[in-house]
C-alpha cells in the first residue's frame, strides 16, 4: 500500500490467471490477460494489517472503477472478482479501516 500512495498508482500484475476466459455476466467478453484484480467484497479483498496505539486493523482502498473497463467473473472458489485492464480507470476515494481487536 505504501507504493500505491508514493507512486500515485495501483499497479496491474503480470499474469492473470482468469486471463482469456469470458466475463459471468450476460455480455460476454473476454477478460484481459494482465490486469489489476478488484473485489466486489472487503470480506474478499486484499487486506493491509496495521498497527496503531497498540491496537491491529485492517485497511484496504475503496475504488470507484469505470464501468466500461470492468471484466467482472465468479472466481474457482465462488468468489467474485473484477479485473481492470489499466490502473487509468480506477480512483481509490477512501481507506476502509477495520478493528481487529
């Protein structure tokens, strides 16, 4: 998380492993090959543990993604992902915080 705020940009990954298949949605479309991964869940997404004044929390970024650059599917495991081919069609707007102890 440290990078994506100095660098001012969430970086996309260099193999993805949904690449080349088709979306779960009606529209289908073929999921870019690299990209950055997104989760339509904190529950899902990829956590940060922090800790503050002796107390552990999680943080996480909340996006607002464009929508015409959204490759949405339903993950092996049942979980859904969204992939987005460029790091240009996401706004991080928040930081979600939650307690752990």
């Amino acid at each position: 998380m440290k990078n994506i705020i100095l660098e001012r940009e969430i970086k996309k990954g260099q193999a993805n492993a949904y690449g080349g298949l088709e979306t779960s949605t009606p529209r289908k479309r073929t999921i870019p090959l690299k990209g950055i991964y997104m989760s339509w869940s904190v529950n899902d997404c990829y956590l940060k543990e922090i800790e503050l004044d002796g107390k552990k929390y999680n943080i996480a970024f909340q996006c607002r993604v464009h929508p015409k650059f959204v490759f949405p599917f339903i993950s092996s495991c049942n979980k859904k992902w969204l992939v987005v081919p460029e790091s240009k069609y996401i706004r991080p707007y928040g930081i979600v915080v939650r307690g752990l102890n």
